[in-house]
C-alpha cells in the first residue's frame, strides 16, 4: 500500500508538471530587452517598438536597455553573462549576427552556439543619404562625381566593420570608385554629423532617421539598396535603377536569448515573438520606420542566420574587408 501511494503521488506529481507546462511559462517580473545600439538611433527605435508590444504580449514590462559597442558586441556579451531565466533578451540583427564573424578577426562570440534564436520581426531597405554638400542629387551621380574627384567624397559609417561600412565597400568595388571612409560611434551621430553640413558627406544605413531628414529636405536621399523602392520615400530610385543592378540588400532585426534557455521558456517566447511579428498594431508601428514584415519562427530565423553568415563571409573576403 505504501508503494502504491508513493507511485500514485509521483503520478500525480508528473501530470501537475505537464499541465503547468502545457499552459506555458511566462515572466514573473520585469524582463530587460538589450539594444545593442546608442539611444536615439534606427536600431533603438525600432528595438522600443518591438519591446512595447512584448509587454503587452507577456503582461510584464520590457525595458530597453541601451548596451552600444563594437557593432553589437558590447549588447552580445551582456547577454551570455545574463541569467538564461527568460528575464533577459537580445536585439539582434545582421551585421552583429552575420557580418562581425565575417570581419573581425576576434569575435567574443559565436553566432550559432552562443544564443537561443526566437524569431525574427521585420527587415529594412537601406538608404543612401547624403549631406548638401554633395555636389550630386542622386546615386549615379555620386558615382560620376567620385570619380571625377577620387578620395574627395566621404562615406561616413556607423564604425570599422558595421554593415553601413561593408555597403560603403561594396559600392567602391562594384562602381570602381573611392569614397573615403569614415567611422562614427553608431548611425545617431553619423547622421548628425551629415546634418551638419561640414562635408561632402554620405551615409548608407537604416531608413527611420532618413526619412524624417529627407522629406523635410534637410538631407538628400540618393537610393534604396533593394531593387525595389520605399513606400515612404518614393521619388528616391534604387541602386539597381541606377546602374548597379547587383545590389539588393536588406537588414533584418530579431530577438534572441542566453544559449542555455530551458526548452519550455523557448517555446513561450516562439510564440510571443511569432504573435507581434504578425501584429497588425506593431508591423503599423514599425512600417512608419521603413521596416517591412519578417516573421520567422525560431527554426527558420536560426537558418537565416546561418545563411546569412555564410553570404556576408564571402562579399567581406571579396572586397578585402578586415578589421582588427
């Protein structure tokens, strides 16, 4: 009889941990949301919009916590020294995933072994802005004027090694021109320095503070890097229009965790993340920053990573991309 309480308890035991399973895991307090960029930029804006909606998702506050450095890097080691408790999430997109392995030659992270992918949310054009001071009023002039005047025309970048820099490299090998580069401390002051009209000056990167600055005619705007053009910038061409038709690309955001997430707080978060991908409330939220919708589940987010890793290795090593 003592035996058969004891199996009885242990099956009672078992079913109460299955069916709390069943009805999922959520937070039980504050959850902290890592944005890897400086306040006041494309990444930060976008990471707000995304973690406003998550609360409301989760029922817990989702604060951002602006964690900027080495392209991501600084926001990507915080997280692996976080509790794998569900209280503590990433913001991720394609440079700190698949460009930084690509082109620095010590990376304190490993893409595919290091963090629990969760889903991605949405992807974005990348726009060519340019300062007044740019004697052109579209791409293929820019070309044309860079080539007239080689090394005169700056490029400025969000740092050594981050995708702004990698387009700017990409446009030198496939235009056969030289702009010259020039590292800023994250896209907010890059676009502050082209506000301030000091030099002949462009900026290829995320399109929330271009097309504020563009149409109030404060900056100009060059191109789109997909082949096909912004709803909201719509008298600016692409590259492709323009004479580069090779250039299509595109940067894409996404959430993710501490490797060691236990499986069940996984499967919460897949389908929280899922849920405000397809959001109507959040994808208006993010359309009016230029980013279109990208809801990939954990499964097929983990192999767009890895896929992406793979093209931006490659592009990196062909134009000679390298950073120390």
């Amino acid at each position: 009889m003592k035996f058969l309480r004891s199996a009885c308890a242990l099956v009672t035991l078992v079913a109460a941990a299955t069916a709390a399973e069943a009805q999922g895991w959520t937070p039980n307090r504050t959850v902290r949301f890592i944005v890897p960029q400086v306040a006041g930029g494309g990444a930060d804006a976008i990471g707000r919009a995304i973690a406003a909606r998550l609360s409301d998702r989760i029922g817990q506050p989702v604060v951002v916590d602006n964690r900027p450095g080495a392209n991501g890097g600084v926001g990507a080691e915080e997280l692996m020294r976080s509790a794998a408790d569900g209280h503590n999430l990433l913001l991720v997109f394609t440079s700190l995933m698949a460009l930084n392995p690509a082109v620095y030659d010590k990376v304190p992270y490993d893409s595919l072994r290091d963090f629990k992918p969760l889903g991605a949310i949405c992807e974005v054009p990348l726009v060519m802005i340019a300062s007044q001071q740019v004697a052109a009023s579209n791409a293929a002039e820019l070309v044309a004027l860079a080539k007239a005047r080689p090394g005169q025309v700056f490029a400025a970048s969000s740092g050594n090694g981050a995708f702004s820099h990698l387009l700017v490299e990409m446009l030198n090998s496939r235009a056969g021109i030289k702009l010259t580069h020039v590292p800023f401390k994250g896209e907010a002051p890059a676009v502050q320095h082209l506000l301030s009209n000091q030099d002949a000056m462009i900026y290829i990167g995320t399109p929330p503070l271009a097309i504020a600055n563009v149409n109030a005619g404060k900056l100009k705007g060059f191109a789109v890097t997909t082949a096909r053009r912004m709803e909201q910038l719509p008298n600016v061409a692409s590259l492709a229009e323009q004479g580069l038709g090779d250039f299509n690309e595109s940067f894409w955001y996404g959430v993710v965790a501490p490797a060691a997430l236990p499986a069940n707080i996984a499967e919460a978060y897949d389908r929280s993340v899922a849920d405000i991908a397809r959001s109507q409330a959040l994808q208006q939220s993010l359309g009016k920053l230029g980013c279109g919708p990208l809801p990939l589940n954990a499964g097929d987010f983990a192999a767009r990573i890895k896929s992406d890793l793979t093209k931006y290795s490659a592009i990196a090593r062909s134009v000679g991309m390298k950073v120390d």
